[in-house]
C-alpha cells in the first residue's frame, strides 16, 4: 500500500448513517469543526505510524468547508509532525 484516503462513517446500531445524514447535524450543533480537527489530529497520528512501515507512504485528506483553526497546535500538541 502506498496511498490512502480517509472517510467518516458512522455506524449506530449496527446502522449505517449516511454522511449526506449526520453532516448536517454536526454543521447544525457547532459540532463540525470539532470533529474535522479530530478527524485532522487521528489522521497525522495514524499516518505517522504507517510511515514506520511504509516511509512512501501517502495520504490525502478531502475537507469540505473550512478547516478547524488549530492555531498550528495540533501537532506540537500531539507531539507529532504532519506528513
């Protein structure tokens, strides 16, 4: 594997919830900025361990709308660098 995409699914019991579902809530709530800097934060933190195993390892990200302001903290904080 040298490449790799990330998606958001939620499933609920033992449901799939559409994303064209739960987007809309999660921009209705606030809560869409939240969840796109965890998505961003689990995607550096995973991606970093694949990089162990595969160093040409490449991952691209697709975020519709603004991106969470991380104020540059996500990785200090995470103790970890983007690729």
């Amino acid at each position: 594997m040298f490449g790799g995409e990330v998606l958001l699914r939620w499933k609920n019991e033992g449901k799939e919830i559409s994303p064209s579902k739960f987007v809309p809530i999660l921009e209705q709530t606030g809560m869409i900025a939240p969840v796109g800097k965890w998505i961003l934060e689990e995607t550096m933190r995973k991606g970093k361990e694949i990089l162990k195993y595969q160093p040409d390892f490449r991952l691209s990200v697709r975020y519709h709308g603004a991106l969470p302001d991380t104020g540059g903290k996500s990785a200090d904080r995470a103790d970890r660098d983007p690729f």
